[in-house]
C-alpha cells in the first residue's frame, strides 16, 4: 500500500510541475491563438538565472523571483518585437518560435556552459516527512503545494474577478471589447508575459529534483505536447488535468513497466489524437 500512495504523491508534485509549465502555453493560445515552441527555453532560462542569482544571494526564494521574471522578461520580448507582427499566421509562429528556442539554448550554454547541475533546496524544505508511516520529501510536499494554489488562483482569476470577465469577453469578440475601451493588445502582452513568466517558475521548481542541462528545453517541450494533446489546447482544466495524467502515466510506468515507459505516455496520447483531435477538455479550433 506504501508504494502506491508514494508513487501518486510522485506523480501529482510531477503533475503539478507540468501544470505550471502547460498552463501558460495553454493560456496564451486560448487568448492569443499563438502556439509558442520557445515556452520550453522559458523553462531553461527561468532554471538558469535561479541557480545563478541563488549562487550569488544565497536565498532559494530570491531566485524563485528572479527565475520567473527573466522569463517572462524574454516573453516580453518574443511578444513585443516578433510575435506581434505574425498574429493568426500559425506556420510562422511554428517556425520562429521554434528557432527562438534553438537560439536561446545556445546562449545559455555560452553563459552558463554545458555542465548539467542541480539547484540547491531551501534549508527550509531539506528532508522528508513522516506522514502516518509514509515518508516522503518535504520539497515534492510543497511543489504540490505551490501547483494547487497557482491552479485555484487561476481558476478563480478567470471565473470570479472583473479582470477574469475582460479576458474571456475579448477572446469571444476582440473587436467589441476595442470598442467598449479595453486595451486589448496591452492585455494580450500581459497575459502573454504572465504565462512565460509561470514557465519559468515551472524550471525554477523543477530544477531540484529534475535538473538544469542544455537539451531540457526540448524534453520538457515534449511533455507539454503530451500534455496539450491530451487535455486539449485553449482549455486551464485541461492543462490541471492533463498534466496529472500524463505524470501518473510516467510515473507509474518508469515504476511498474521501465522498459515500456515511454509507450505508457505516448500510447494513450495516440489513442486519445486518433478518437478526440481536440482533447479531453479542449475547444474546438
């Protein structure tokens, strides 16, 4: 019994990092309808500046800020001066942001180098609890943690806020909220940095217990497909529950079945891509 209840606390603080991670994607192309392949360098670099500015202060959650405002500094960036400039061109947004990442991921093997390292937990969170005779690390407790507030804050933010009723009145009719006032691109910049800037606490969160190498990039780009595919595209519920499925599927398949592990995560993928193009939650595009 011991195994199963660790290994589903494995998989949801795994899950909760991928929710973090495909919650911005999601985001960004529910409102923007812009598919950004350079998220996963948003990973890298919010990975990257945590360990060096942790390095240098010494404070863990000193890094965890400045790892996600670099990110959403680069997402700025990206949106301000290049994906501005191609909006409803999908091919474009595909083929930029894809060559972005590339970019990016040699920049960081030029600052950083291309060593893999590991940040460093807070003294707070070293060590593991005993929880009724289940132990298990106090870091994986509070990743959970961290994915549940970031997922009921967002679920809030959308649903219940006036600022949550502009974002979802100018995705159905971009053209009637102009009209009635609203500053739709400086909401769309914002949302857009909002959502890298989430990436990049997802690398900031995953770097000590998944690690910082040049390539991550691209591996946790992978995953967020998977999870995209299978929640649906456009959809924050399908995100939540996507990445807690595709984190059960990998972590109970590395478990019960390493040398099928990739199968447990792409099969299920395939299946759902051949019977629902859109997802289990997602929106028709």
């Amino acid at each position: 019994m011991d195994f199963w209840i660790i290994q589903s606390l494995n998989a949801l603080s795994f899950g909760m990092l991928l929710f973090l991670l495909c919650a911005g994607l999601s985001l960004i192309f529910g409102l923007m309808n812009i598919l950004n392949l350079a998220h996963g360098s948003c990973y890298l670099i919010g990975a990257y500046v945590a360990f060096s500015v942790d390095n240098w202060s010494g404070n863990f959650f000193l890094g965890f800020l400045s790892g996600a405002a670099a990110a959403g500094a680069v997402g700025f960036l990206l949106q301000r001066f290049l994906l501005r400039r191609i909006y409803g061109r999908r091919l474009l947004q595909v083929l930029l942001t894809f060559g972005c990442m590339f970019i990016i991921g040699d920049l960081a093997i030029i600052i950083w180098g291309a060593d893999p390292t590991t940040l460093r937990k807070p003294e707070l969170l070293e060590g593991s609890l005993n929880l009724n005779g289940i132990v298990f690390p106090k870091y994986r407790l509070f990743v959970i943690a961290v994915g549940l507030f970031i997922g009921i804050s967002l679920w809030l933010f959308q649903e219940k806020t006036k600022w949550g009723a502009i974002l979802r009145a100018s995705v159905d009719d971009e053209q009637m909220a102009r009209a009635v006032g609203i500053n739709v691109p400086v909401l769309f910049t914002t949302v857009f940095v909002l959502g890298v800037a989430l990436t990049g606490l997802s690398g900031v969160l995953g770097g000590p217990f998944v690690g910082v190498y040049p390539g991550v990039d691209l591996d946790v780009l992978l995953l967020a497909v998977v999870v995209i595919i299978v929640g649906g595209l456009g959809s924050m519920k399908g995100a939540f529950f996507g990445s807690i499925i595709v984190a059960a599927l990998d972590n109970f398949g590395k478990a019960l079945f390493p040398e099928l592990a990739m199968f447990t995560i792409f099969a299920p993928m395939a299946i759902i891509l051949a019977l629902k193009p859109t997802g289990l939650w997602g929106r028709v595009l």
